[in-house]
C-alpha cells in the first residue's frame, strides 16, 4: 500500500511551531494553558508514531519492522488520550471539570470505562490481532478496527453534549472555534477510514488545535503584557469558572490606595515599570513557597487594584502576608523611590461570596471604598463590616423602609446661658431586624450614590415635623429641632417647595426647626445650592454648618450666607489637649459671636471638656457627657425631666 504520509509532516511542523509559539508568548501557566499543551504535545507523538509506523521514511535508511510494530502500539495508546483530553479541556474552559468529574463517581465511571476498554483491546492485540495485525511484516487492520472507531465517537459525542450543556459558561467566538473540531475530525475519519492509505487525520486535529490556539487561547485578551500580569476580561472569566467548579479557591483583592499619586507626580511611563516591579514581586512569593499540584495567577484590573488567584493547598493568609510585606517595601525605578499604600482582602470563593455576579460587585466597591491599609480576612469580619464591601447596602437601605427599620433618634443639645437643653439634633438609624445596627456612614453615601438619599431626606423631615406637631416640645423648653439635609437634597429644584409645603400640612413653625448642612459640602456651594439656602431664608428658616473644622474652614465665605449656628466638629474637642486648637478655638468662638452667629461644639464626652467650653463663653455643648441620641419617647421623657430640675 502506498501511503500518502505528507499530511503528517504537515503536522508534526505545524504542532513544534504552536509549541514553540506557547512558549515564548509564556502561555504555559494556569491548568487551561497546560491542558492545552498537553493535547498538542500528544498529538504531536500521535503524528510522530504514525509516520513510524507505515510512513516510508527512506531519508532515514531502514526502518526496521520491530520500530514500525512499536511504533502502531503507540500510536493507538497516545490516540486513545486525544478526545478524553478534549473533554477535559472543555471542562476546564468551561469552569465544570471538576463539578462534572471529580464529585460525580457515576460521571467519572462513563467517562473511564470507555477508555479503558480502548487500552484493554489495544494491550491484548499481540494476542487476538483484533486491532492491528503485521503478516509478513507489513501494516494491517483487524476486523474490530472498529471498536477504536466506535470509542472514538463516543468520546466525540461526549465532547459535543458536554460542550452544549455548558455553553452559557463560554464565549460564543470560543464555542464556535472548539465546535469546529467535530465537522473536521469527522470528515478526516471518514476519509481515512474509506482510503486508509491517506494520513489525514492527525493533520486534522492540528488543523483543530490551530483553530484553538487562535480564537481560544488568545493572550491578547488574557495578558497584560506591559505589566506581566492577567488582565480584567481573564479576571471575569476566571472567577467564573471558580463558581462552577465545586473546588473553589481563594482570592486576594490588593488596592493601592496612593496609586494616582504615582500617576500625577511620575506620569504613566513610570506607573507602568512600578506596576510591573509590584506584579514581579507577587510572582517572587509564590516561587519561595512551591507546591507540587497548585497553581496561581495575578491580574491587573484597573488602576490601582491587583487580584491573585490561588487554588491547591497554598498557606493563604500566609500568602497574604508575603505579598503585603514585599509590596511595601520601597520599589526603586530610575530617579525616584515609590512606596505603596495597600489593602489587602482575602476571599474565600464561593464561601464567602456565592454568585459571580456579587463578587464582581464586591471588586468594584472595594476599588471605590476608603479602607485602611492592611490585611483583610473577610471571613473574619462583622457583619457590619462585610456591608462596607457589599452593594448589600441598597438591600438593607430598601429593607429599611419596607420593614419600618428607619427611626429618628434626637441628641439633646445644652445651653450654656439657660442651664437647659433648648434643641435637639434628628439623627437617623437604621437598625436591620438580621444584622442590628448600620452606620450612617455607611448606608449615607450608598443611598447617595443609588438616589435612595431623596427618600431618606423626605421620610426625615416627615418623622421630624410629625414629632413637633404632636409634642408640645415649645413648653417643654425645646425651641427647634435640626434636621440634617444632604447637598443632593438642597440641589433639587422642587426641594424648597416641598419644605414649605410639608410646613402647611403638618400646621408647624417655620421657627420651630432649622436645617443643617457640612461645612465641606458648603465648600462647593454651587449656583443652585446657594439659592436654596436664600430661599429657605427667606421663608424664615435657619441654616447651622455643621462639621465645622473639617474642610476648607474659610469663615468669612460660609458666613456670606444665611447662617445662624456654626456647629464646631467633634475632632476639635478630642484635641482639646493641644495647644494651638486651644487658641484656634477661642479665636473661632470669639469670631463667631462678633459677627451674631452662634456656636455648638460637638462630641464633648468629659466634664473636663465642658468646663473649658463654658469658661470660653461656646453658647452650646453637645455630645455623651450631657446626652446621647435616644427615641422619642426616651428624648420626651429626658427633657421633661432635666429641664423642669434646671
């Protein structure tokens, strides 16, 4: 029989240059690459062991025919891996080989028994001549040459059902390139099995893995190569095959929070080599602790925020540690040193976060979030806590007005000249029925950021008025209450209408509340802002700025506006006990009083720190020491009592 054998060669140059090719584009690490240069490199024995085995190969002088019996047994025990290892490199394309195989022993006897049988014929044949036989020494088939066919599709069938069951979890450029395989491994099989002496069909295969390696395999799309380091589109399809795959693993979220800085004072040409030194040291950990079996990989997903994943039997919080350690140490790039400032949270996936979907929203708050730098284990952390990294908020913030979790609580504010409490600050709570209390700090700006903020203002001063119109608070020695109003309230073209329109239907006094505002949005007072402070001034309602001494602190432009009460911030009496705020302070208070505002210090906690404030003539004082921020009926009851004693 003449064999056709130049489509092997074909082949076997085609598969050293994919190869060769995976290599230097450094495609060799993570279990999806090396799956893939396994089903190349057998592919490539396959091809070698053909032509061995009935190819002419006169360049190479006589080829004897023990070398060409050895080589058929080895062709057929490395073809029978060919389309097993294609399923498995579905399954870890897809996320799910470990979910379908690993935990699934009915899963894994289907998947086995039909390549074990493969193997059994194919060790017996020297016995039987079932499969292949060499009368005289020369290559024949046997008459169950077809049971290696029929195996064969199965398995080919098998790919097909398991690439349909789970091609929601692949790209559809990726699902047609790995579909491809099937018309052509058929055509080939068909073709060889019809004229034997055609070798087409390892050139097939190869045509197949081409294909792969091009639409699949495609490091522009998973590889920083600037940086050294994955990037945000791996990261996504990464993670998510961590959801399908039962196994899980464990990630590290790294925010270096003075990134920009890097960027504004060195330029991106600077930011890009600090970058790359920061990835090389993170590879540098994992290279001092090996683990046989494990594998990682470290991405670069935006600005300022590195991911590692890990999955094996990696120490993780040791890791963790590791990489805080060498990324704070100074990185030395040309003329400059750069110090990173970095956070670090270590998830447990799918422990601690259950759906992609959630995780990816966690990345992005945590990108967003002001956290303090350090290690973050999240399983370690409160409920609470965990809120901070969440988009759980919102669920909370929505919760809250559902199951009438929302309450108004009021901090009496003391007198200095009167000796009694004369107001109250309204400060709202949100107290959830599973977790307890949520800071304001946290779910303010959450509720600003989804617009929530314009339903909490309204259900503020709603609760505010209706507790001043059922309370006869005026005998009670309360003169007003302050209600908090954020500047996206303030900003909103109907706000003031809707004030004065809620005073008419609850029948109070303009008098009988004031609004308050943070010194540090008053810094960007902008057209709008400014003429809703004149309009609700007009109407004869006062304005306090409360925080004062966080932001900017340039008094005399505040006090170009309508303001009655300047509320000093709590951080300036915590510092009582240096000097200069002393005189900082008395210099403010004097000022204040000259030009007929009035001031309240916030957050006095100690006798010690009243009686200094009441020595420098501050007109009111509030915080813990006189009060803390209570219920209605637990403010009535207070105020009832202390002022009719005073």
């Amino acid at each position: 029989m003449n064999v056709i054998y130049y489509f092997d060669v074909c082949a076997f140059l085609v598969l050293v240059i994919i190869l060769i090719s995976l290599f230097m584009r450094k495609l060799i690490h993570g279990r999806i690459n090396g799956t893939f240069i396994v089903m190349v490199f057998v592919t490539l024995l396959c091809t070698i062991f053909d032509m061995l085995s009935v190819a002419p190969l006169s360049m190479f002088g006589h080829v004897s025919v023990g070398v060409r019996i050895f080589a058929s047994y080895a062709y057929f025990v490395v073809h029978a891996s060919i389309l097993p290892a294609y399923s498995i490199f579905i399954g870890m394309i897809s996320g799910t080989w470990y979910m379908y195989l690993k935990r699934n022993l009915r899963n894994k006897i289907f998947f086995s028994v039909p390549y074990m049988i493969n193997l059994l014929f194919i060790i017996i044949n020297p016995f039987t001549n079932w499969i292949i036989r060499f009368p005289k020494g020369h290559y024949e088939r046997g008459e169950y040459i077809w049971v290696i066919y029929l195996i064969a599709a199965f398995y080919m069938a098998h790919t097909m059902v398991y690439l349909l069951k789970y091609k929601d979890t692949i790209e559809k450029s990726k699902m047609f390139a790995l579909a491809a395989i099937y018309p052509i491994i058929i055509i080939s099989a068909v073709i060889q099995f019809i004229l034997p002496s055609h070798l087409i069909e390892m050139f097939s295969i190869t045509t197949s893995l081409l294909i792969i390696m091009i639409f699949v395999i495609k490091p522009e799309e998973t590889i920083d190569t600037a940086v050294g380091a994955k990037t945000m589109t791996a990261f996504k399809n990464d993670t998510k095959r961590l959801y399908f795959d039962g196994n899980g693993g464990d990630l590290i979220l790294i925010k270096v929070k003075n990134d920009s800085s890097l960027v504004s004072l060195y330029g991106l040409n600077a930011h890009q080599t600090v970058v790359k030194k920061a990835v090389s040291r993170m590879d540098k950990v994992f290279s001092s602790v090996p683990k046989p079996g494990n594998y990682y990989n470290i991405y670069y997903l935006s600005y300022g925020l590195f991911a590692v994943e890990m999955k094996g039997d990696y120490d993780a919080d040791d890791i963790c540690d590791r990489i805080e350690a060498e990324l704070s140490k100074p990185i030395r790039t040309g003329e400059f040193v750069f110090n990173f400032e970095c956070s670090l949270c270590l998830l447990d996936i799918p422990k601690d976060i259950p759906a992609h979907s959630e995780l990816m929203a966690f990345v992005d708050t945590y990108d967003k979030s002001e956290i303090e730098s350090g290690s973050i284990v999240y399983s370690k952390l409160g409920e609470s806590d965990k809120i901070r990294f969440k988009f759980d908020i919102d669920k909370y913030i929505e919760r809250g007005f559902a199951k009438d979790n929302f309450k108004v609580y009021y901090q009496p504010i003391y007198s200095i000249k009167e000796h009694k409490f004369v107001s109250a600050e309204a400060l709202l709570r949100l107290i959830d029925d599973e977790i307890g209390f949520i800071s304001p700090a946290l779910f303010i700006p959450a509720a600003e950021k989804s617009g929530a903020i314009y339903q909490i203002g309204d259900f503020v001063i709603d609760s505010v008025f209706k507790f001043i119109r059922d309370h006869d608070l005026k005998n009670m020695g309360i003169e007003y209450i302050e209600i908090n109003i954020s500047t996206m309230q303030c900003m909103k073209e109907d706000f003031v209408d809707n004030v004065k329109k809620k005073i008419r239907e609850y029948g109070i006094s303009n008098k009988s509340f004031n609004f308050e505002i943070t010194e540090t949005a008053s810094d960007f007072l902008s057209d709008v802002l400014t003429k809703t402070v004149t309009k609700l001034h007009n109407a004869g309602i006062e304005f306090a700025i409360d925080d004062y001494g966080t932001g900017y602190s340039n008094l005399q432009r505040i006090l170009q506006e309508p303001v009655k009460i300047i509320k000093l911030d709590k951080s300036l009496a915590d510092d009582l006990g240096n000097i200069r705020t002393r005189a900082v302070l008395k210099s403010t208070m004097q000022m204040i009083t000259e030009i007929g505002a009035e001031s309240v210090i916030e957050g006095v906690e100690t006798k010690e720190t009243a009686d200094w404030f009441i020595e420098h003539s501050c007109d009111y004082i509030q915080g813990y020491y006189y009060a803390r921020p209570m219920p209605e009926n637990e403010f009535l009851e207070f105020v009832h009592r202390h002022n009719a004693a005073g």
